[in-house]
C-alpha cells in the first residue's frame, strides 16, 4: 500500500511537470540528495532548514527531472510554482475591473489622520464580527504568524507585540516590508497634501508609484491585532513587494512559523494549484497545535483554491452579510465569512488604509483564533474550528456564515471550562 501510494504520487507529479519551469521541489534523505544531484545533473538550489529538513529545491531541465522523479530514492519531487497575492494579480491583470471601486487591494485608499486610530478601533465591522462581546472573554495570546510581504517594524500601534521575524525572499532576518523600498519610494509615504477625504483635512497619499503588493502585510496584521490586541505578531516575509512568491518560501515560511512557536499562522493569498509539499508543511502545522487560516481568493467563483481547502479557509462579505462580489465561495474552500469591504487598518508609514478582498477577511478570523488562545492554551486547529463555526448562518456558499467571535469565545470557554475534548 505504501509503495502504491508513493506511485501514485510520483505519477501526478511527472502529469504536471510537463508544463514545468526549471525550479522543483525534491524531497529525499539528506544523506541521498548529493548522489540524486549527480546522477540526474541537477543543481541543488536550496535545502529546507530546521523542520523543513530533507526538502531541497532544485534546477533541471525536463528530462533529468523526469528521470530523478523514478529514482527510488526520491519520495516526492513537484514544481515550485510561483504564486502571486490576490490583490496584486488584480492590479496587473487587463481584465474589466470588477463593480466595488474597493473591490480589491489594487483599489486601495491609503491616507494619514490623526484621528485614524480612533476610526481604526471603532469601525463598522467590528460590530459585525461581535467583537465587543468578545472583549469579555479575552484579548489575545499566543504568536500570530504573518506570511505575506512583511511588515512595518515601525508602526506605532504594532510596538511591543511585533517581532523581528525573517525575510525568506532574501533568505536574511528580519520581515520588514520597507526592505523592499527604494529612497524614491520610501519618500512617496511623506506626502503630505495630494487631496481631501470626506471634506476633512485628512490626506489621501498617492501611492501609485509603490509596488503593487507593497503594505499588504501591514495591513494583514493590522487587522489581526484589531480583534487580539495582545497577542505576538511575527511577521514572515515569503512574499515580495510586488505580490510574488513560489511554494518553496511559502512552505519555508510554515515551518519556521511553526519551529518559532507560531500558535496561529494567517496566509492571505490563494493559488488554485494544488502542492504535495504545501499539504505536507500545514499537517506538520496541524501536528504541533497551531491553527491556520487562508483566504478564499477573489474570483468571484465556485473554485477550489490552497491553502484554503487545506485549513480555514475565509470567505468575505460586506458588512450587510451579503457575500461580496469577488470572493470565491463553497464548501471546497471556504469555512466561514468576515467583513472585507472596506476595512480600515494599518498602513506603512505610520498611515491607514481603506482596503477591500478576502485577504483582509482572513485576518479578522486569525485574530479570532488568537482570543480562543488565551482562553485554553494548546487549541488545536479542530478546536479552533469547533469554535469559530459558532457564526451567524448566511448561506450563499460561505460554509458556517458570519464570523461571531462573542460566539466563538463563548464556545470555547465552556468547552475548555468542562474538560470537553472537541
């Protein structure tokens, strides 16, 4: 059976690598990969660290990697395919825009008010989620990981709870997103007048002139810290500023996540490919009691996409309950729905952002598995969904419905208060 399995496995992996570029993941013994590299030609790129150990990214041409896939040696072997944000996808694409001005990150208003804490802190979708009654219960705990772009090591809110994370597009650490500014770029957030919001005297910052991509983990963990103010935040860089990454630093980014004691790891962003080694990196997660949570994606489809169909996958809706016109929908990837309609959150820079897409619906939920954190230390990724499915029923393909995290709570607190194993 098991060597049926692994047939099975690599006969998938040698269906897709016939459109494959020349970059694949290859996992063997450690002790195997040098004498696989010398008899296939291949090139050993990188090899995972720490938990990753025994995952190695290699180049090839079509033909050795074809024939190292037989190896018997060689567990499993897939190409490493790049995966782009969402939001970032949607800025680049030709396609018609879709009806929401706001609809996704590339519509995007980015200001600086002084008043924008309070805005930040008071805003209409924390209501929505019930976050209020949550407070009751808790405020967070545990380490959030965020792989995305990095995020502002200076963002005045974020100080004290923001670690220093790694930059796995650099493979160097740190998970600043300002690395990836230049000095022309950096002075665009020192704007100060370009126009007016609602008639006040807030600034709204042209930021065209940045990477498509750029402040989209900022505002990612803004969101998360809004609903858990007091848990860790660690900020894992697997995505560059213009929204690009590639399976191998995103299933780097899981294990060090996991190896640093990450209890929640947020992903905004989906690709419809599915990857061995991505399902492997989240079971290993799942293995060491962290909850991981992904966006649906912004198709606007019933589509299957990952990580979502592999963990809690997160749907978006405006603060209406009605499902937002972008986000993908169905049981296949989605397990439950949060405000993503222009949400207000941290930006750069020490700005704020008006910003719209499951990304941003995916954090809120994060957040959400934070609070169950610190109320029974050690909840698993089936406790956590046990709870956080106590939502508001809404159909239209969103899985349990509306984020409820008074609900959530209130789960989970009895639940552990009991002694009940979910």
């Amino acid at each position: 059976m098991r060597m049926l399995t692994r047939l099975t496995l690599l006969i998938a992996a040698l269906g897709s690598l016939a459109l494959a570029g020349d970059h694949f993941l290859l996992r063997t013994a450690p002790s195997k990969i040098a004498g696989i590299a010398q008899r296939y030609g291949l090139t050993v790129v990188s090899e995972g660290q720490g938990s990753g150990n025994g995952l190695y990214v290699v180049r090839a041409n079509q033909a050795a990697i074809q024939a190292a896939a037989l190896d018997p040696n060689v567990i499993t072997v897939e190409e490493d395919k790049t995966v782009v944000l969402p939001e970032a996808a949607a800025a680049a694409s030709s396609a018609p825009a879709l009806p929401l001005k706001t609809a996704s990150y590339s519509g995007r208003v980015v200001f600086s008010a002084p008043t924008g804490s309070d805005a930040w802190l008071a805003q209409p979708a924390g209501a929505v989620i019930n976050l209020p009654g949550a407070r009751t219960f808790a405020t967070g705990a545990g380490l959030i990981a965020i792989l995305d772009t990095g995020v502002d090591p200076k963002s005045p809110l974020l100080s004290g709870v923001l670690r220093a994370g790694f930059d796995f597009t650099r493979n160097r650490s740190g998970g600043s997103e300002m690395a990836d500014l230049n000095q022309s770029t950096t002075a665009i957030l020192d704007q100060s007048t370009t126009a007016i919001l609602d008639q006040s005297t807030t600034a709204i910052l042209d930021v065209s002139g940045l990477p498509a991509a750029f402040g989209h983990g900022t505002m990612v963990a803004g969101l998360a810290h809004l609903v858990a103010p007091t848990a860790a935040i660690l900020p894992v860089k697997v995505f560059t500023a213009d929204g690009v990454s590639t399976i191998s630093q995103i299933v780097a980014g899981i294990y060090y996540a996991v190896d640093q004691g990450a209890t929640v790891i947020n992903m905004s962003f989906s690709t419809t490919e599915s990857s061995i080694e991505l399902k492997r990196a989240v079971n290993y997660a799942n293995s060491r009691r962290v909850t991981l949570i992904a966006s649906a994606g912004n198709g606007g489809s019933q589509i299957v996409t990952y990580p979502a169909s592999y963990v809690i996958g997160v749907g978006s809706t405006n603060n209406a309950l009605v499902r937002s016109l972008f986000s993908n929908y169905g049981s296949s990837s989605v397990t439950l729905a949060a405000p993503g309609e222009s949400l207000l959150t941290l930006y750069p820079g020490n700005h704020y952002a008006i910003v719209s897409g499951t990304s941003f619906s995916a954090p809120l939920v994060a957040g959400g598995a934070a609070l169950l954190v610190q109320l029974a230390a050690g909840t698993n990724q089936s406790q956590a969904v046990q709870a956080l499915t106590q939502a508001l029923p809404i159909g239209q393909g969103l899985g349990a419905g509306e984020l409820n995290l008074f609900a959530a709570c209130l789960y989970r607190a009895v639940r552990s208060g009991d002694g009940t194993q979910d």
